[in-house]
C-alpha cells in the first residue's frame, strides 16, 4: 500500500512548486532545512492522500516518516493524527508514544505546527485529566515536554511549545507558560515566532494571564516573540508594550 501512496505523490509532482516550496521552507546549504526534498504538493490535495491512507499500517507510516521527501513525512503526519483521533485510548497512547520516538523526522516548522498539539499535546492534556495505568504510558507523560523544551534540537523546542496548544484550547495556561519561560532566551527565530504565537492564544482566552507573564519577561524577550505575542492587542497597548514603557 505505501508504494501506491508514493506513486500517487509523484503523480501529484509539480517542479516549479517544488522549487518555490524549497525556497520558502529554507533548504539551501546552512539553513535550517538543508537538504529536504520537496516534490511540490500544496496541503490539501497532500490531506486528500493522507485521508485516502489512513489505515496504513505502523511500519509503513515510520518508514515514510525516514523519507527524504517532504511531502512524505507530512503525509505520514497527516495519517498518525487521523489514526489518533479515532483511536481508542490505549492507541492514542501508543501513537503518542511512537510521535516521540520518531521525533527526529519532524523536522519542519509545518510538520511540527501539523501534527504536535494534536498528538502529543492531545494526549499529556489527557493523561492529566484521566491517568491512565500503563506504565509506559506513564513514562511518557514524565515531564516530556520539558524534555523537549530542553533539547538542543529546534524542531524538539518547537514541538514543546507547540504541543500545549492543546492545553490552551481547554483553558490550561500553566504549560504554555512554563515553556515559555524555558525558551525565552532561545537563540531562533522559529522559537521566538511559536512561543509568541502560543502566548497570543493565551491572550485570546485570557488576556490577564498572558499580560501577567508580559510585565515579568516582556523586556528580555527577542523582539519577535514580543510582537507575535501582543499582535491582537489594541494599538496603544502594543505600543506600550514596544516602548517599553509598562
């Protein structure tokens, strides 16, 4: 069944969009997707192949998952969070368990923002509701995003962060915050952009929560995180904010 998933992405292949998508997703030498390989897919007639798969085996999504091609891993993506949310609760487990293992083949900022909240996310929300007993269930729930957070790896950070979106959208802020902090002083430009973009949902949900972290680490926040983060705000606000004059 993969080969025929394959043969379908190539079918779908469009050379001037591969170059444009190699161009806007940073593949050239030194950047931070050197070496990906696009065959020029847009999203959804990509989701329209994954839906089309989405009973594909385990085996078959981690091979995939190894491609070099983008348009593979993120169709894989696309199957493993279908395959999540209609599984049952000891599934979702092990789907969330296999996210973190194959974690390294994430390795994109849209396959990270694709897949992370809806997955992993999804699941440590979860498991914190309702604990389950299995213990690698547990292990993996063991302070995994700070883990991540933590990773010399950009596309970890950035799973970290973007995971607790999951958290957010069900009205849990202390998560987002925390890895937050964590990433506050990270040296990318990717991170700076997701954490102030989690902090902005915050905001959508609670502005006073998200304006109490603002007071405290606004001024030695990368000024690209600050700007996402305060980018609904109302224009005198921002400019407070900008000025630095809270």
């Amino acid at each position: 069944m993969v080969q025929e998933l394959r043969k379908e992405l190539r079918n779908l292949s469009d050379p001037k969009k591969a170059r444009f998508f190699a161009g806007f997703f940073k593949t050239g030498k030194g950047e931070y997707a050197e070496g990906d390989i696009f065959l020029g897919i847009t999203v959804p007639d990509a989701r329209k192949i994954a839906r089309k798969y989405r009973n594909l085996a385990m085996i078959n999504i981690r091979d995939l998952l190894k491609s070099k091609i983008h348009e593979e891993r993120f169709v894989a993506l696309e199957i493993l969070v279908m395959q999540y949310e209609a599984g049952t609760r000891a599934t979702s487990a092990k789907i969330a368990q296999f996210y973190l293992q194959n974690a390294k083949s994430i390795n994109n900022w849209d396959l990270v923002d694709t897949s992370a909240q809806y997955i992993l996310g999804d699941y440590l929300y979860r498991f914190r509701q309702h604990p389950y007993k299995l213990e690698f269930v547990r292990m993996l729930s063991d302070r995994a995003l700070e883990k991540l957070a933590r990773s010399g790896n950009l596309w970890a950070r950035r799973i970290a962060i973007v995971a607790t979106h999951a958290f957010i959208k069900n009205n849990c802020f202390a998560e987002t915050l925390h890895i937050a902090k964590r990433l506050i002083r990270d040296d990318q430009d990717l991170i700076h952009k997701a954490v102030g973009w989690m902090l902005r949902e915050v905001g959508k949900r609670d502005q006073a929560a998200e304006e109490q972290f603002l007071k405290k680490y606004y001024k030695i926040m990368p000024r690209t995180m600050l700007r996402y983060a305060i980018e609904k705000f109302p224009e005198n606000r921002r400019k407070i904010y900008l000025n630095g004059k809270i």
